[in-house]
C-alpha cells in the first residue's frame, strides 16, 4: 500500500529570482509547469522534450549509432563549394 503525505513548504524567492528546493533535488531534472500567473506545478523527473523524442525511438537510435561510428571511420570532407555551385546552378 503507497501512503502519500501532501507537505505544504513555504519559500522566499530571492532577489535573483531563485529557490533552493533542498539537497534531496541536486541535479535531478524538475519540470515547472506555470498554471497561471499565480500557480506553479512542480515536478521531480527525467524529461525530454516532445521535439526531440523520436530520437529514443529503437530504430532511430540505431541509425544514429551506425551514423556516428561512420563519421568516427571515415574522414571528413570539405565539400562546401562544391555544395553551394551546385545550388545555384539548379
């Protein structure tokens, strides 16, 4: 059985904006969710953000593994002008 106990903590903001949410918290991520002008939700967690997901997906990761092992093997180019005469004279 999960007991979960609501602690109420009141904190000053200093002059620089901040909060110090304790020791338990460092460096772990914590999302702040702004409710409205006066509320603010705020969560322990590991986040990534919705435009970057489909980066952790199985297949993706692969490929971008397999991406850099071959930039890591192979040298690199410096094709640029070649790149940039290409488009202009598309």
């Amino acid at each position: 059985m999960m007991v979960q106990t609501n602690t109420i903590i009141i904190k000053r903001v200093g002059t620089n904006g901040q909060i110090s949410l304790g020791k338990e918290y460092a460096g772990q991520q914590i999302q702040i969710s702004k409710l409205n002008n006066k509320t603010m939700l705020i969560k322990s967690g590991s986040f990534i953000p919705d435009d970057e997901k489909w980066l952790y997906s199985r297949k993706n990761t692969a490929t971008l593994e397999n991406a850099i092992q071959w930039t890591e093997n192979n040298e690199r180019r410096d094709n640029f002008d070649e790149i940039r005469i290409a488009i202009e004279n598309d």
